[in-house]
C-alpha cells in the first residue's frame, strides 16, 4: 500500500512538471503565459505613452483638484430700469469690468404705482405722532419709494386707483381718517440689466461699479415684464 502511494505521489509529480513547463501544451493543458511576448499584444496604445516632467505634473494636479472642487454657488440678480442715457453708460462700464456673457440688457416695464397715503408733514414730530397712532389701530405701513412725498406714510400699494380707492375704504373702515389716493410713480418702461449667473467673484466686481448702476440696487431676478405692442 505505502508502495503504491509512493508511485501516486511521483506520478503527480511528474504530470505537474510536464504541465507547468508546456510539456502537455500539445494536448490543450499548459498554464497562462505570463512572459513576453504574450503580454506586448494586450497593449493599447503603446505608443502614445510619455514621461512627464515635473512641472506638468504639477499643472495636472493642479488641473484635477480644481475640476475636483463643488462649483461656485451663483444667483440671478437684476437692476434698472435704465433710460437710454443710463443704458448706454452702463454698457461701457460693463465691457471693460465684467466678462462677457456674463451680464445682459432686456426691455422692461414696471406699472404704475398707487398708494394710500397720509402726509405731508409739515415736520418729523408729526409724523412720529401719526405713527404712535396707526400702531394703536395694530395698521402697519410702509417705505415711500418717491422722496416729493416725504415726511409721509404709505399704508399699502396697488397697480390701478380703482384698486388703491378699495384699498382706501378699508382702512376707513378701521379708523383711518386722513388718508387719501395718490399716484407714488407713473409707468416706467425702459431696459434691465440682467446677471443670469453671478458668483462671489462677480459681485465683488460690481461692487466697484456703483456709480455705473445709478443708485439702482441689484436685486434677485424676477419675469421681466415687456411693454405692451402699440397698435398700429
């Protein structure tokens, strides 16, 4: 028996060498080669291989943590409106401030305004007093966007006079006596100017540009309205 386990034991032996040295390759059983040339055909490309240098190394892992990076966070934000005069300057100052592309112009109307409206005070303890007032009728107010009509108070806008002699009528009914109707602004038409995608970067560069937006504040985007066709 021990015998025989010997003569097994050599037989493996044996096959194993005759297999791991392609002896056997004829009959289908030989390993994976592993030396050249087998491993040159799974190559693609050998060609196009090149040693970099040290500094375009560096420019690539520059190059890679910079496309790495989450982008820039960035808002819509609107100014005007801009008569032609004030357009045309702000373009100038535009071109040679911001990039291109990044700031546009689009026709705009903003609708006239009506207000209820209390004043004009002859002074500032006036109108501190019908402060104290509108406070105890629990009546809030708000800024006037018109300084002729300052020192006054603005209880609530509205787009038409129709709308702002409703609006009138109710605060009469709540106690308000001496208020009444008057037009803050008349329709303006004219252009926006337009920043569809501004980051930290471009805000800081309008920020030297204040005396270019004419006091005009930039504000969060909203739909531009279009004047109205003029029929023909």
């Amino acid at each position: 028996m021990l015998r025989l386990i010997v003569l097994l034991l050599l037989l493996a032996n044996g096959l194993y060498f005759a297999w791991s040295h392609g002896l056997l390759q004829a009959y289908g059983l030989a390993p994976v080669q592993q030396t050249e040339p087998q491993r040159l055909t799974q190559q693609l490309h050998p060609e196009r291989l090149r040693l970099l240098g040290a500094d375009e190394v560096k420019r690539l892992e520059a190059a890679t943590a910079q496309s790495s990076l989450p982008p820039r966070p960035t808002e819509c934000l609107q100014a005007g409106l801009y008569d032609e005069r004030q357009a045309t300057a702000l373009r100038q100052a535009l071109d040679t401030a911001l990039p291109q592309g990044s700031w546009e112009f689009e026709n705009g109307v903003e609708p006239e305004r009506w207000i209820v409206y209390m004043g004009k005070y002859p002074d500032n303890d006036t109108l501190n007093k019908k402060l104290a007032e509108l406070r105890s009728l629990n009546i809030r107010f708000e800024p006037l966007s018109n300084p002729a009509l300052s020192p006054g108070l603005s209880l609530a806008a509205y787009p038409s006079e129709a709308a702002a002699k409703d609006g009138l009528a109710q605060f009469a009914s709540r106690g308000v006596r001496t208020a009444r109707v008057v037009q803050e602004r008349a329709e303006l038409r004219g252009q926006w100017l337009r920043l569809p995608q501004a980051d930290a970067s471009l805000k800081q560069r309008l920020d030297n540009l204040k005396a270019a937006l004419a006091g005009k504040a930039l504000r969060p985007c909203q739909k531009p309205s279009t004047p109205a066709a003029t029929p023909s």
